[in-house]
C-alpha cells in the first residue's frame, strides 16, 4: 500500500468514529438527563422503603441520617448528583416544597451518588441554597433504589411505604401532587397555613 491509501484509510476511520463515538456517549451520559417516566418497579408502590443509614454532610463529623427513623414524616428520597443537569432544574422547586409542606411533617433527603469530595457537595449545595439535610449516597443506596439515571424521586409515605417512584425531571406540580399523597396517610393536607413561609 502507498502512503495515500493509508492517509485515505486512517481519515475514513476518524470519521468513522467522530460520528458513532459521541452517539454511544451520549447514550450512557444522556442517561442521567433524560425525562424518563418507565423506571424499574423497586421498591414498589405499597411497599416499605428499603431501610438506610447515610452520613450527613454538614459540620458535625460523624452524623449519620436512618430513613426508618422518620417514621411518622412523609419523605422524599432524591437521588442526584453535582453533574446532574435535570436535578439542578428541581432543586429550587424542592427548595420551595420542603418551605410549603415541612411544617406538616415533610421532609427532603438529598442523597448525593456523586464522585465528588464532601466539599465540593457541600459547596454545589450551598449554592442552589438547599434547605434539606444533604447524605452522602454510597452502592448500598443504589441497589436500594436503582436507577437508569438521575434524579430518582422516591416518595415515601407517613407509616414508610412507597407512594411514587420517579425517575428524570418532571415538573413542580407532579411533584407537588406526589407530596399531597405522602402527606395524606395518618394526617391531613393542607391545614397549616403557617407552612408556607
């Protein structure tokens, strides 16, 4: 072969792959801000919300958080990380929702499945001004709760069952209307108006 059909061969194979790398890519990374509504069934609505201890990223060393311990709170367990586009668009409106409804007994878990250092969580945290305690997600909690990307809304109810899964960015009211549902089980929706500050 001459040297100008190996230049031919080496651009065709560079071109190749300028088209079809970045499509495989971008089908893993895209997993993680796609708007997915199919999401695999566990946990299961009705069923209790696997049970987890997380440490707690703020000053105090050592702070741990057990979901089991909220019993009697309706939660929402959100699963997001630093890189997460979709989860940076939901946060002032979680923001917003842990404001309306905490004092009825509602309660955000930011669980970061970051690489990231604490600190750098801790500062991306500081600056979307999250109102909600912040844990350090580990694989204990992705097998828990599994996922094909990020967020993961998992709506817990007052006795801890499952009320909705959600996996991707939906908008505020269909989070809001999830909340009600965890509200609604032994307690009533509605009647704080001190709630919303």
């Amino acid at each position: 072969m001459n040297k100008s059909v190996i230049f031919v061969l080496i651009v065709v194979v560079a071109i190749t792959a300028l088209l079809f790398v970045p499509q495989f890519l971008s089908r893993h990374k895209d997993t993680a801000n796609a708007n997915f509504h199919a999401a695999p069934d566990f946990p299961a609505k009705g069923s209790v919300a696997p049970d987890f201890t997380l440490p707690v990223l703020e000053g105090s060393q050592g702070k741990t958080l057990q979901l089991s311990s909220l019993k009697g709170k309706a939660v929402l367990i959100n699963l997001w990380a630093t890189w997460c586009e979709p989860c940076k668009i939901e946060m002032p409106w979680l923001v917003e929702l842990q404001k309306k409804y905490g004092d009825q007994g509602f309660v955000i878990l930011g669980v970061a499945q970051d690489d990231a250092s604490d600190k750098e969580i801790l500062d991306f945290a500081h600056k979307m001004k999250l109102n909600y305690p912040i844990l350090k997600g580990n694989n204990q909690v992705g097998d828990l709760y599994p996922s094909q990307g990020l967020p993961l809304s998992v709506y817990v109810d007052r006795n801890g069952k499952v009320v909705d899964r959600v996996l991707g960015l939906v908008s505020e009211s269909v989070m809001e209307d999830a909340i009600k549902k965890s509200l609604e089980q032994n307690g009533s929706v509605g009647t704080n108006t001190a709630s919303a500050k």
